[in-house]
C-alpha cells in the first residue's frame, strides 16, 4: 500500500514570518497560519445562518529554498496564503519528559491578493528554480538576437492567477 502525505491549508498568517540562513544553501522560512473551519450541529434542514460556529486551528508552516526566500519577500501578518505541503513529526525530551510538535513542509505557497495590491502570486519551488534557469540563459543571449515573438510574449508575462 503506498502511503499519502499531503496537506492543503488555506489561512491567514498570525505573525511575521521568520527568515534564516542555516548554511550557505540552505534558507529556511517559518511562519504560523489560522486556518477556520465552519460547522453546526443541527441537521441541514434545521439550519439558520446563526446556527454556524467557527473553530480555528493554528499550524506552523516551514519552507526551504526558493519558496522560503519568496515567503520571506512577499509575506506579513494578516496575509492570506494557501499552502500545499507534507506533515512534518519532531520528537524531543524536554525536562525527561518526551515531546512532540506536528509542522507542515509548505512546497508550494499561493500568497492571496494583499489588501493593498489586489494581486496574486504563486510560488512553487520547481517552477522557481526553472525561471530562474530561464533567466540566466536569456541574459546570455542580446535582445536584438532573440525571435520577436520571444521579445513580445516576455514584455506580456503578469503574475500567475490561482487554478
């Protein structure tokens, strides 16, 4: 039987992510997100619009590499995002008493439109690492050497919309 772990949170963050360098390769970006979830306990057909509760679980997220730069740059208290990531277990004693902390590894981060810019921008690691490649070889070859229609479909590229 293969085995799953996969998670899609959507929330907003409730503090400032923190930004670190653990090596010379090796950036890491925590952050913490409110994630609400909707119920009630009536039947469906007894339920009035007053019915419904709110319950918010609070989840740490960490991301790596280029989505963790990317988190870093883009987000702030309050933002919303969806992350799409795996659970992540850490064990530790503390005081000879054993403990446990459950975190998801975000490999995919779509920050939602900021109050003030109204716009979207996803944030997937591969794909990162692939314009970032693509980057590098354009800046190897002039402009004036590029097809034209090369030149006219870079000067449209926006930000990504979400699926």
């Amino acid at each position: 039987m293969n085995d799953l772990n996969y998670v899609l949170l959507s929330g907003n963050l409730t503090r400032d992510p923190k930004f670190s360098y653990m090596g010379p390769d090796a950036v890491l970006c925590t952050f913490s997100i409110a994630v609400n979830r909707s119920y009630s306990d009536k039947k469906p057909s007894e339920r009035t619009s007053e019915d419904w509760k709110t319950k918010t679980s609070f989840v740490s997220i960490e991301s790596w590499g280029n989505v963790a730069e990317s988190c870093g740059r883009h987000l702030s208290k309050g933002r919303g995002v969806r992350v799409v990531g795996r659970l992540k277990q850490t064990t530790w004693k503390e005081d000879g008493l054993p403990r446990e902390k459950m975190t998801v590894v975000a490999e995919h981060v779509e920050f939602q439109p900021d109050r003030k810019k109204e716009t979207v921008t996803v944030v997937d690691a591969d794909e990162k690492a692939k314009m970032s490649s693509e980057n590098q070889e354009e800046q190897a070859v002039p402009a004036e050497e590029k097809p034209a229609e090369e030149v006219v479909e870079e000067s449209q590229e926006t930000e990504k919309t979400p699926f």
